[in-house]
C-alpha cells in the first residue's frame, strides 16, 4: 500500500563551519536546514518524519545551561516556520497528524512534538532507552533537550524496532534488514546507528514507484556520501559511534551507486532544501 504523497518542509536552521562537515573546506559559515517530511497513506492518514525547530526551542535554550546548546550551534527560526503553522497554511490542522516518525531525540527533530498532542509516537526503543538513562544536563551533551519531550510520550510511543526484522528488497542493497512500520510495505525502517544511537532512518515507497530514503543526520551534506568525504575529526563531539557513522556513509554510497532512481534525503542538505524551496511534491 504505498504513500500518495511526500512533502518537504524548512523549519529553522543552524549554522556551523563548512570544515565540519567538509574536512577540505573553509571556517565560512554554513546553513544546515531543518527539514521535515509530510507524508499521506491511503489509511493512517498524515505522517510527519521528525518536527524541527520550535518556538520552544528558543525558549528552553534561554536558561543556563541550556544556553550553551544556542551558543555552539545558532539557530534562525521564526514562529512561521514551525511546521504546525506551515500545515495550517496547507490546511492540514495539527489534530489531523495521526503519526510522527521520530528519527532520533536531538532538539533540533524534537523541537515540535507538543504541537501535536494526538498523534503516536513512533521510534527505535534503542534510540529511547540510550536517552532516557541521563539526567537533563547529560542528554545536553548528546544534543537532547528533555523538556522538549510531551510529558505523556510514554503512552503515545510505539517502538518500531520491537517488531520482527525482515529481509529488504535487494533493490535496497547494501540495507539488507529493516521493519515494516506499518506492515503494508509503504515504509521500511533502517538502524542508521552513528550520529545517535538508535537513529533510523525510512525507505519510502510512493504510488508512482518511486523510491525515497529519509536518512536524517546519517549525513549532513550529500556530498558526503557522493564523493566519501569523511567528516572532521571535531565531528567525533557530534557523533556517538564514529565507526557506525562512516559505515553508514559507505553503504549510503553503496546505495547511490547501485540504486540512482532511489533518491536519498538527508535532513540537513542543501539539496533536500532546494526541494523545498521549489515545493516539490513526490506522489
């Protein structure tokens, strides 16, 4: 049963030094958008791949030592860019959203999950349970804001990984096992382990039959996995399984090699922004 749609959407962005994602360029400032996806099935109705930024964003990173969070990473965002406001101008109210896919527990994919409180929650209990373990000031320095998180989450969780794996399409090779999300073959979950533990990303199919994988932070740049560009080793304070992350980037360029149709989506990339900065629409 496949996805009749895919939208992409901005919601904030940072900035960091190009040389951390490129250990060939320069300290210039970069922008790195932080985008969401809204997808339609036929049955579960609206979808959100992660949130974005958020005014509560701002907000929690005002007080001491949540400051810090701010300082080291800027973000640019005004309240028009939070995707509840942007689905509104679609027509989509946020009561409308029956699921959110969340990739992993970094603030910046984090930032709106109160401004849905109906929607499911969906995610790996890997990615949870690493979280989960720390104390506010320890989840800061994994990039995780916990007052981000509904006070209820527990209830509204579904744990995607604690369904049976299965063997992938080879035409997802070198990705060999996944998880049904829905158990309809419209999404197939990744572990995509490295940048968070526990981070996944979807494969997802669309009625055309065209192929997209939303990979989160499994990169910042696609550039990364085009040319096999391996980060900075300042990155390694960004990334909590350096070894996990530049396998993912090999089989990422596996992919791109052996499956060009399949058009693989970073989160943070310039090229994913330009698709929404066109408004363009996978159906």
């Amino acid at each position: 049963m496949p996805i009749e749609m895919l939208k992409l959407f901005e919601c904030g962005y940072c900035t960091h030094p190009e040389k951390i994602v490129n250990p060939k360029g320069s300290l210039k400032k970069m922008k790195f958008p932080a985008t969401v996806a809204l997808l339609r099935h036929p049955t579960k109705g609206y979808i959100l791949f992660d949130t974005g930024y958020s005014m509560k964003f701002l907000e929690a990173t005002k007080p001491f030592p949540y400051s810090l969070y701010a300082k080291l990473t800027p973000v640019f965002f005004s309240e028009a860019q939070a995707i509840k406001n942007q689905l509104r101008n679609e027509g989509i109210d946020s009561s409308e959203i029956r699921y959110i896919i969340l990739s992993h527990f970094h603030g910046d994919h984090t930032a709106g999950l109160k401004d849905f409180p109906s929607a499911k929650i969906l995610t790996f209990k890997k990615a949870y349970d690493h979280i989960r373990q720390f104390n506010k000031v320890k989840a800061l320095t994994k990039g995780c804001l916990i007052d981000l998180l509904p006070e209820d989450m527990n209830k509204r969780m579904d744990f995607i990984d604690e369904q049976p794996e299965i063997s992938l399409s080879s035409r997802f090779q070198p990705f060999h096992k996944g998880f049904d999300v829905f158990g309809d073959g419209s999404l197939f979950a990744i572990d995509l382990t490295g940048h968070a533990i526990g981070q996944l990303g979807i494969f997802v199919s669309l009625e055309s039959g065209k192929k997209v994988l939303l990979c989160a932070d499994a990169v910042w740049t696609s550039q990364t996995y085009e040319e096999l560009l391996f980060p900075h080793k300042i990155t390694n304070l960004l990334i909590e399984d350096g070894t996990a992350y530049k396998k993912n980037i090999n089989m990422l360029h596996q992919l791109s090699k052996k499956s060009p149709e399949i058009d693989i989506l970073p989160t943070h990339c310039q090229k994913t922004w330009n698709l929404v900065k066109e408004g363009y629409i996978y159906e």
